[in-house]
C-alpha cells in the first residue's frame, strides 16, 4: 500500500504515523511580537486586619500600610503607603525560549504603622498577541508569588533597613531592595515555552534601590545587636494616637 505524504506547517504527515518536526527543522523562523501584562492577586498579610490597609488587589499596582493621620485628618509629612506596580511591557520579534525584556516591577518603600503590611502577593502575567501559528504566543500565562520583607528599621544602616521583595519559588535571582522612602523598578526577563519567568534586569535608579545576591536580612556591621529605634512617625504622632491603635510603634516596619 502507498502512503500519501503531506508537508503541514505543523509537521511531516505519513498517514498512519505522524513524524513531528520543530518549526526550525522545517526551514520556519517562528517569531512572535505583542505584550506582557499581569494582575496582583491573592495577598498575604501580616495580621489579617491588616487587608483593610491594602489596595489595589486584582489590578497592576498594589498599595498596604496603615497611615496614621494628623489632627487635620492628614498622614504627616514623608509618611505613605509601601506599593508595588506592574507595568505592562512589550516584546518584539522573539522566538520561543529565546530570553526577553517584557515587563518592569516597580517598588515603593513607603512609612506606616508597624505591624499593618503585607508579607506576599502573586503575580499573574499574560501574554497578548496576534502571531498564532506555528507558534500560539497570544493567551500564554504565568503566576508566580512575590514574598514582601517589611525590615525592621534600625536607623543606621540603609541597606539594612531597605524594604525588599523576591520570587518566593526562586531565591536563586536575589531580592530587590529598596532603600527607606525610595521607588524605583527591576526590568522583568521572560521566555515562550508557556511563558517563563527567567531573572531579572538591572535597578532603574541605583540612588534607590539595588539587588542583592541573597534573601537574607542585611546585618548592619555598625550594630551587632540592633535596637531598632522609632521612625519620625513616633515622634510627630505622638504616644495618644499609637495607645488608641494599640501599636508598639508607629512607622516601624515588621516582616
């Protein structure tokens, strides 16, 4: 019997068997070219009340932080919330598992009340294209979680007291650090397969923030033994408002 033989853009057809060849094997450059956007979902926080503090969950930037306010119902000077933003990138001729720059997280180390942050949020990006065949670039998803270390502040060390974010599921990329009242942002590298986290770029603003090779907490050379000492908040909110909230201390961040 004679078998019929058909070349398809998907591979060598032998009717009766199927013989798969790569895109690449057939002589066929497969690129693709749309955008990368994501959602923040599914926070965790330090106490549970503390999601009353928080914004922005199912959209791209996500705000927490309790800000105690002023007589006139004002958060005092240099106080806000501590934020994280996801901004929308594009990509542009990329092959499959070829490695991309196709987004940016942007961090804000905000002041709040102590023990009011969140710990965690998860990412959940999406690919948008028009480029279907032979490779379907358009509708490719990815979730990973993001572990948030609110440090505690000693007020002598910058590096130490840097607020700090990682991918919980890999430690292997380092953590993104920024410095106490800073905001700058890491460029997000990803490749197709299903769409895969793979590290990160360089800090937008060295004067804010930087990365760092570990998860750890940075120990402050300076202070064997830190005693973290209050933040201007103590001070400028005064012992009332802090008994009325039952916080030990006001602006001093804990993971």
């Amino acid at each position: 019997m004679r078998r019929k033989t058909i070349l398809t853009s998907c591979g060598l057809m032998v009717f009766g068997s199927m013989f798969a060849l790569t895109p690449s094997a057939m002589g066929i450059t497969v690129l693709g070219s749309g955008t990368i956007s994501a959602t923040l979902d599914n926070p965790i926080y330090a106490a549970p009340e503390n999601s009353a503090y928080a914004t922005g969950v199912g959209t791209s930037k996500f705000s927490w932080g309790y800000l105690i306010l002023d007589p006139n119902g004002q958060p005092y000077p240099g106080d806000s919330q501590s934020s994280i933003e996801f901004t929308s990138g594009t990509f542009s001729n990329v092959a499959p598992a070829e490695i991309f720059t196709g987004a940016r997280l942007q961090f804000h180390n905000g002041s709040y009340a102590g023990g009011t942050g969140a710990t965690g949020i998860d990412v959940n990006a999406t690919s948008s294209s028009d480029d279907h065949i032979p490779f379907d670039f358009n509708g490719q998803h990815l979730h990973v979680g993001l572990t948030i270390v609110n440090t505690l502040n000693d007020g002598i060390d910058p590096m130490h007291d840097a607020d700090f974010v990682y991918i919980t599921d890999h430690p292997e990329y380092g953590s993104f650090r920024v410095y106490e009242g800073g905001t700058t942002y890491i460029d997000l590298k990803f490749a197709f397969g299903s769409l895969i986290f793979a590290g990160v770029g360089d800090v937008g603003d060295t004067q804010s923030g930087f990365l760092w090779p570990t998860i750890d907490i940075i120990p402050n050379p300076q202070l064997p033994d830190p005693q973290p000492v209050p933040e201007p908040l103590t001070v400028a909110g005064g012992a009332a408002a802090l008994s009325a909230l039952g916080l030990a201390s006001a602006r001093r961040r804990k993971a």
